[in-house]
C-alpha cells in the first residue's frame, strides 16, 4: 500500500493507523519504555491500560508528536509523528486529561472558536449531535455539570473531523449516567470510521468500549489482544466467588485445590465447568449448614486479568521477562 500523504486530510486511511516497534525513552539512566510494540487498525478502539507511571502517557505523547523518542520506529496515520507537521496534526485530535474551556462563552460559540482552527471542519450541528450536547448549544459553559464539560472537549478534539483521536481518561470522576452517555459518543466515532486510541484506569471501560487492549507495566506491554483474549489467556472463564462464615470448617480437598485466590475473605474458585464446580461446593455447604455470603458465579473479568499481571510484574525483578498473553 502507497504510503498517504499527511497532506491531505480528507484521504482516510486504511489498514493500520498507528505501527509502533521497540519504542524506548530514557530520561538519563531511567528508561520509562522499555521496547514498546503496538499495531492498530484503522476504525477500532484500543485501550491502552495499566498502573500509574506505567508509561502509557510517554507513549501516547509519542505517538502525538508531542515527545521525541530515544528509538524505536513509529508510523502514525502512515507518517512519523516527531516529523509529520501540520498536515499530520490535522488528521489527529487530542482530549487531554485536564483540559481547560473559556467558562463564559456558550457551547457553541467555544465550538465555532475551535472550528476556525482547521481547514475542513466538521458542522458545529454535527459536532454537537455527536457528544450529545445539541440541546445545550446556547448555554454558557460555566452552567454546564461536570459531565458535559468533558464531552464539549471531547467535541472540540474531533472539531477537524480527525481520523484518529486520542483520548486520555475521558470519563475520570464522572457518575455513571455521564460516562455511559461518553461510551456512546465513542462508539459514535468508531461507526463513522474514525480511529480511537484511549486510556483508562476503569477496566469495565476498557472491556466495554475496547476492540483490543494492550496492558503496559514499569515501560513494557505484559498483555495484548482482544479483551477475551486477554482474559482467557490468564486462566479457566469462570469465576465463582463467595465469602464463608469465620471458624466453620475448611473446604474439602476438591474444592482447595480449586482456589485462585483469597481477597478481603472473599474466597475465588476458578472453572471451566462452572454449574458441576457450584453444585459441588453448595453440597457441602449445605450437608454443613454454612450459608455461602456473596455468592456470585461470573465470567472472569478484564480487571481480573489485570490485577494479576500487575501484581506479577511488580514481583518480577526489574530485569526480568513479564510473559505475555
């Protein structure tokens, strides 16, 4: 495939929207990226998720431009970000995770402002219907709630129709009304092709909105695939939780042998067979007349696979080789 031109903002791109092998970045002696590899395809959403200080945002300034790297090759929109110019910037939008609008100006009037800062913007209407803030057109920003502040920035990051937007934390502090109306703007883009690259800590975010998300742990992704896949690679689908009364008996051998793991009290079970393992342990709960608290029986989750593979990286020595999914 050609090569596009980052000239020519209208030429979308297909294939893969960002390409990134043995990224590193050294500040002195202390390296945050420590041979980065990434791949993603044009119009779906990756997650880049893992703990503070991790390196997910010297990684997605990289892939901004706004860093340069110690090495590695980068290809975003099918250009280097570190030399790509205006042509580039224009195919990109950015929602930073503290952003910051003029308060006493309406909606629309801060969107028309941004606008004029592109030469194909999308319509003011348009921009406004996709975050869901048309109503609100008219109200100053200062009266907007905290919510629909961040989904007017999120409006002004995709104010020159990008192709590829990145959005840091989108949803921090928000209530759960105003993050499954953010979710929504952001299946919005991706119908209308456009290519999102996010950041979370919220792992119910990740496993909702992500066609593949990568883990990066202390400067190294330790996890990648979809999110089943990540899942999956972690172990047997189905967890079942419960917590049992103090100073009953123990679990006989063929449940122990089932434990993954013991947190606040509240026992896990892993299985493949779920409804045999369930009618075996209620069994024995019931032949010893012990109520099982909190029983919950689940499809293992995202954040469960990320609590244990950073819980084995930060017990692995700095040197070492964290296994990947």
């Amino acid at each position: 495939m050609p090569t596009p031109d980052p000239s020519t903002p209208d030429q979308r791109l297909t294939g893969k929207a960002i390409e990134v092998h043995g990224l590193r970045m050294a500040y002195g002696k202390l390296e945050v990226l420590r041979g980065v590899d990434l791949e993603v395809e044009a119009g779906m959403v990756f997650c880049l998720v893992g703990p503070n200080g991790a390196g997910k945002t010297t990684t997605i300034e990289v892939l901004e431009g706004y860093r340069q790297r110690t090495a590695g090759d980068v290809s975003v929109l099918g250009a280097d970000p570190s030399r790509g110019g205006r042509g580039l910037r224009d195919r990109i939008g950015i929602l930073l995770q503290d952003g910051g609008v003029e308060p006493y100006l309406t909606v629309r009037e801060v969107v028309d402002a941004t606008r004029g800062y592109y030469r194909r913007p999308l319509p003011a209407a348009e921009l406004l219907d996709i975050v869901g803030l048309s109503d609100q057109a008219k109200v100053r920003v200062r009266r907007l709630s905290a919510g629909q502040r961040r989904r007017l920035e999120l409006a002004l990051a995709l104010a020159g129709d990008p192709e590829l937007v990145f959005l840091d934390e989108p949803t921090t502090g928000f209530d759960p009304h105003a993050r499954l109306a953010a979710w929504d703007a952001i299946r919005r883009l991706t119908a209308r092709g456009t290519t999102v690259v996010l950041t979370t800590n919220v792992m119910d975010e990740a496993q909702a909105l992500a066609d593949r998300v990568a883990i990066i742990v202390a400067g190294r992704i330790v996890a990648h695939g979809t999110p089943l896949d990540v899942v999956g690679a972690r172990g047997p689908g189905s967890a079942i939780r419960f917590r049992l009364p103090e100073g009953g008996p123990a679990l006989p051998p063929e449940l122990t042998r089932m434990i993954a793991s013991s947190r606040d009290d509240v026992l896990e079970l892993r299985t493949v067979e779920p409804a045999a393992l369930v009618n075996t342990l209620s069994a024995w709960a019931l032949q010893n007349g012990l109520p099982l608290h909190d029983l919950v029986v689940a499809p293992r989750s995202l954040e469960d696979a990320y609590l244990e593979l950073t819980a084995a990286a930060a017990a692995s020595a700095p040197g070492d080789e964290v296994a990947t999914a």
